[in-house]
C-alpha cells in the first residue's frame, strides 16, 4: 500500500506492532496468482520474483486412488507461482526502505479517533513514548486481530462467520517435491497437500484436530499419514525429508460488512479471512489494496472521490466471490466428524465434476489462477 502511494507521490506512515525481523521472517503463505504477480512486476517488485518464483501451471487432485489434474494453463492460459509471503515482504521492506520510507516498527497502535471528520488521529506506541499522528486517511491493514475493525461502532458493522472442526498441521521439509506440482490428497482419512517452497524444500499439510497439539506427530506419523493419504499408483510417492518446521493452523471464514467506515478502509485480514485451501489469504489482500491505492490516487490527482465511496462495495463483490471458492474447496476435499454417508458421496461427486467436466475446470481454473481487479 504505502510503496503504491510513494510511487504516485503520496506521502505516508506506516505503523507496525511487530519488529522488523519477525515481519520478514514470518511463515506464511506460497502462492501468487497471476495478476498478482503482473501488479508486482509492474510495481518494480519482479526482480527475486523473476529469479526465484515457480510457475504452476496445473494442480494435481488425488482422490479415488487416482491422480485428476487440472491444468489451468491448458483451460485458459493462466497461471500461479510458488512464491513464499516472506519473500513478497522483504521485497516491499526493501523497496520501501530504499525510497526511505517511514515505518515504525514495535509501534502498536491503541487507538483510531476522528474517523468520521477530516483528520483521523492515530495513538500510538513507540518507544516507550506515547504518539499521536494526523492524517487524511488509515488503510487498516493490521490483520484479524488489529484495531482498525474495532474502531468501526459495532451497530455498523455485519460479521459473516464460519468456524471449521479441524484444522491443518503444516510442515516444512527439506526435501524436493516429489512432483513439480501442488497435489491435493483427499482421502477418507482426512485432506493433505504437497506444496513447494523452493527447488530443495517441500511444504506439506495434513488435516487434523482444530486444537492438535503439534508435539504428538512424530514424523513418523507425519510421513506415514501424508503416505497414506496422497500417494496413488503410477505417481511418485511423497518424497521423506528432515522436517524443519511444524505447527498447526486453525481455519475459519469470516467476512465484516462494510469494509469502510469514515476515512477508515479496512484491507485484507482485518476484513476477511478464508480458510488456506484455494490460497487466497494474500492474494486477497493485495486485490484489495490495488482497489484502494487507485481509489486514493484518483482523489488526490483527479479530486476524483467516486471510487474511494465504492471501496467496499468493490471489494465486497470479489470478496464473496473469494469467500465461495475458498469455503467450496474447503467443506469439499475435507472429512467433517460425524459426515453423513450421503455428503461423503456428494463430496467425491463434486471433485469428479470439477476435474473431470470442461466446465468444472474451467471454473477452478479462472478461480484459482484469480478472479479479475475492478479498477
Ligand atoms: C498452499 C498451496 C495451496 O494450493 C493452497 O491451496 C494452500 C496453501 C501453500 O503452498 O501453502
């Protein structure tokens, strides 16, 4: 957001809770779709991106006992990358801090006033000091648990929730992939995922407890479990490697309406959450503050503030759109406790229509590869 703003020539601060290190270091997400990765390249962030992203050009559906891949640039000529989060977020921190950005790192903001006048203040913390900063605009883009939502009256606000019953154990491996490709395995025993982070590091998940403590997966359980549950004949299996990382995530929808309130613009988790299948945490993010860097750069070059009112019309629409391919996939490669027989049934019938029809490709293909940015 604030590298968009800077080259347009709008001044702005930034103001994180955390420390500059875990910011660049936190493992997140790994997959770019490919509008995101044009917006990156034209926004002078392709260089590493270029170097060392992975382009993905089909997904791999296991179910059944078989391998039913999707090619989604065979479909329509569109791709994603395999691109780590942490890897997008030292190219911003680095670009930023070259153009010689403010950002306040460990400055926690603890409160929004005047959202509804002219010049919000934001209070915060910072270095033991307690700050105050005036300004035109706050994007909130403090995550879930930040304060920007809660600076909206709760009688204005809609909150649209899902919470699943389990969750995914995610584990680093230092060990090529198997395949090239991302593989979704969804078994009876519960949904796994082979994905990449790197020529040399596969990232892997396995559905479990929403609550699992992480301590009771040996990795042997681990490897026998992802055995179990994607490998099929005439494939590889699952390639074994040291196990670097392990923790588990639990998954959730969540959507608050409206994602603008006064001079305040919620953006990615402090407005929405989806569950990880579909990858679409970041990608979201970043649609929505494509949405609104063009909408702030119209109002200040153009006087132009038509598209600052649509925001969250705008990215509400994309949103649930977001939201229907993410919580789809979801409730439709995952074993719920206690499924009736008959949704079991219409759970594999579903992933036979989507990989095995023109049109269930097609659909997943657009999807996946992501649904078009109104400007
Ligand atoms: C990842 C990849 C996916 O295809 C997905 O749906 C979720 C997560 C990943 O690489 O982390």
């Amino acid at each position: 957001m604030s590298h968009m703003l800077h080259l347009a020539g709008i001044e702005s601060v930034v103001l994180e809770r955390a420390g500059r290190e875990h910011v660049r270091t936190r493992l997140r997400a790994g997959v770019l779709e490919q509008g995101v990765v044009e917006m990156l390249r034209e926004l002078g962030l392709g260089e590493r991106l270029d170097q060392l992203a992975l382009k993905q050009s089909a997904l791999d559906f296991r179910f059944d006992g078989a391998s039913r891949r999707i090619d989604f640039e065979a479909e329509i000529g569109r791709n994603v990358w395999v691109y780590p989060q942490h890897e997008v977020v030292t190219d911003l921190m680095n670009a930023r801090q070259k153009a010689g950005a403010a950002i306040f790192y460990e400055a926690p903001v603890q409160r929004i006033d005047g959202l509804e006048g002219e010049r919000p203040v934001l209070h915060f913390e910072h270095q033991g000091e307690s700050c105050r900063l005036e300004c035109d605009y706050v994007a909130g883009c403090d995550g879930f648990r930040g304060v920007s939502r809660s600076a909206i009256p709760a009688d204005k606000l809609k909150v649209f929730d899902r919470i699943y019953p389990f969750g995914w154990l995610g584990i680093l491996a230092e060990a090529p992939a198997a395949t090239n490709e991302i593989v979704w395995g969804c078994h009876d025993g519960g949904f796994a995922m082979q994905s990449i982070r790197s020529p040399s590091v596969t990232r892997l998940y396995l559905q479990c407890a929403p609550d699992e403590n992480p301590d009771h997966w040996s990795d042997d359980r681990i490897w026998s479990e992802l055995h179990k549950r994607l490998d099929v004949e005439g494939m590889p299996p699952v390639n074994e490697g040291r196990v670097t990382q392990k923790g588990v995530t639990a998954m959730r929808s969540f959507l608050a309406e409206p994602m603008q309130w006064g001079r305040l613009f919620l953006a990615g988790d402090a407005a929405h959450i989806v569950p990880p299948t579909g990858a679409k945490g970041l990608n979201s993010a970043l649609a929505d503050i494509k949405v609104l860097a063009r909408a702030l750069v119209a109002h200040y070059r153009e006087g132009a503030d038509a598209h600052l009112a649509r925001y969250s019309d705008t990215c509400l629409r994309r949103m649930w759109l977001v939201q229907r391919f993410s919580a789809g996939l979801c409730t439709m490669t995952h074993q719920f406790p206690g499924q009736n027989p008959f949704v079991q049934r219409l759970q594999r019938t579903d992933l036979d229509y989507m990989t095995g029809t023109r049109a269930g490709r097609l659909q997943f293909s657009e999807n996946f590869t992501g649904l078009p940015v109104e400007a």
